[in-house]
C-alpha cells in the first residue's frame, strides 16, 4: 500500500493553498496573523472612504490597521470601526481618533494620544473618532465664504477697471514720473552741496577755532581786568555829577542862582537888551559918542 494516495496528496495541495491564501489576504490588507493585537472600537458619524486594512497610527507610528466597518443602516448610531492595535499599545482615556486623507487619496487612522498617565482605555473599549479633512477639507470649509466675497471681488475688480479707464489716472501717473525726476535732480544737486561743504568744512572749522582763540582771549582780558578799581572810579564819577547836581539845583553859588533866580534872569536879559539898543545907536549915531579931529575940539 502506498503512503499516500493521489487524492491525499490533492488535499494536501489544497489545504496548504488554502493556508497560503489566507495568509497572502491578510497580508495584502496589512494583517499580521501572528502578531499580538487588541480590538478597539471607534466611532465615526462619516468614515470617508475608510475600509478594512487602512493602517492605524499613533504619532506617526503605525501600530494596526482597521479590521472591520461596522455600518449601522437605520442611522440611530454611529458607523463602529473595529481596529487591532498592538497589545503593548496604551491608549489613555481621553484619546481620539481622525481620519486623515493625504493629496494621493490615500487614507489612514490617527490616534490622538490624550495626557493621561493614570488611565487607559482597556480592549474592546470605544474611542471618539472625527474626520480631519486636511488642506482639501480647509479649502472645502472656506469655499462658502469664498462664494460670499465673489459679489464684493466683483464689485471691486469693475470700480479697479473703471480706475484704470480714467484719462487722470495715466495723467498722475505722468505728474508721478515727473516729480521722481525732480526728486532725482534734487538728489545730485544735494549732493553736490554736501561736497562742496565736506570740503569747505576744514576751512570753516580752522575759522571756528581762530574765533574761539579771540574768544578765549577776549574772556582772559575781560579776567584780567580791575573790575574792583573800575567800579569804584565809577561811583567816584556818579557822586560827583550828584554833587554837581546838588550845587545847580541850590541857590548858594551864581550857577544856581542863574538857573533857578527868575529875577537874575530877567536883570540878565534886561541888561542884554539894553547893551542890543547901544549897539543899534552907536552904529546909527556914531559921532554922538565919538569926536575925532585934527585941528581940535569943535563945539557944536
């Protein structure tokens, strides 16, 4: 008798084929058979796409992949994800998870490790899941105000159009032109002056010191001046224009009298009026008051 028949060798063949296909299935979905996992629970209003095998991170770390989607058709509750995640995983309490989709399509779980060293959450439990949407799922919760601010954009691109159809606008634009070239030639000529002034500086500075010299020595003659003796000789001066004062104002010497004596006065101007009639008479009548002859005294 032989050891093994034909057909004990066909169901050789196909078990082992069998085996191979369920390990090579699990393979491809990212199951590992003989590796040490924990079912999880987590929930989703709206799982985007996710299927079994998707991989599950933490931290940028894959530690499972999603076994099953479990959809609940009445809509009462939301969709269970089933994942296995490695039995040396600890999933604190408070942890979440997202769905996060890449530009390739590609999607993937992300757990969200929550601060919490004193609780886990233990096999079979459930944990929180949301969909984070990424750059396209920005874009996409921006698209309503971007529709919005169309009408505004609008209405700004036309009053920018009618802007740029004015005649003035070309003309400022000109008047612009024209001022920076003035600008321009203000520019080299300030210039200019600066060289010039950079060099008359040494110039002006040699002027500068010889005035502070004269200053210098106009300040050492001023100290060395007898501020003391020239005060004193002042008042010297002062006091005797007061006692000159003092002597015209009084009527005991003939300068006072003469300035403060109205009878003087008038004596003075009488006499002077007197000595004016003389005069006029002597000129008028000159032989009354003199008599000059040769041969003698003639009597009249």
């Amino acid at each position: 008798m032989k050891a093994f028949t034909k057909e004990v060798k066909i169901a050789l063949v196909a078990l082992v084929g069998a085996v191979l296909l369920f390990f090579g299935m699990n393979f491809l979905k990212g199951l590992n058979i003989f590796a040490s996992t924990s079912d999880y629970f987590i929930e989703f209003k709206d799982i985007s796409g996710l299927s079994s095998s998707s991989p599950i991170y933490a931290d940028g770390y894959q530690i499972g992949t999603v076994k099953d989607v479990i959809y609940d058709y009445s809509g009462e509750h939301p969709t269970r994800v089933v994942v296995a995640i490695d039995k040396d995983m600890r999933i604190p309490v408070g942890s979440t998870a997202e769905i996060v989709s890449d530009v390739m399509g590609n999607i993937k779980v992300n757990i969200l490790l929550a601060n919490n060293p004193r609780e886990r959450v233990m096999p079979g439990g459930t944990i929180v899941g949301d969909v984070n949407g990424g750059a396209f799922g920005k874009v996409a919760a921006m698209v309503p105000t971007i529709e919005k601010m169309l009408p505004k954009l609008d209405s700004i691109l036309t009053s920018v159009n009618t802007l740029l159809a004015d005649p003035a606008l070309a003309q400022s634009l000109h008047n612009v032109q024209t001022i920076t070239d003035n600008l321009t030639t203000s520019s080299a000529e300030l210039n200019t002056l600066m060289k010039q002034i950079n060099r008359n500086v040494p110039t002006m500075m040699a002027k500068a010191n010889s005035v502070l010299d004269n200053t210098d020595k106009l300040t050492g003659n001023l100290a060395a001046l007898d501020l003391q003796s020239t005060k004193q000789q002042v008042d010297q001066t002062i006091a005797n224009v007061q006692q000159l004062t003092a002597k015209l104002n009084s009527k005991d010497n003939t300068l006072g009298l003469l300035m403060n004596d109205a009878s003087l006065y008038n004596n003075l101007n009488t006499t002077m009026r007197s000595a004016d009639t003389l005069l006029v008479n002597l000129r008028e009548h000159p032989k009354r008051y003199v008599h000059f002859s040769i041969f003698g005294k003639k009597d009249k």
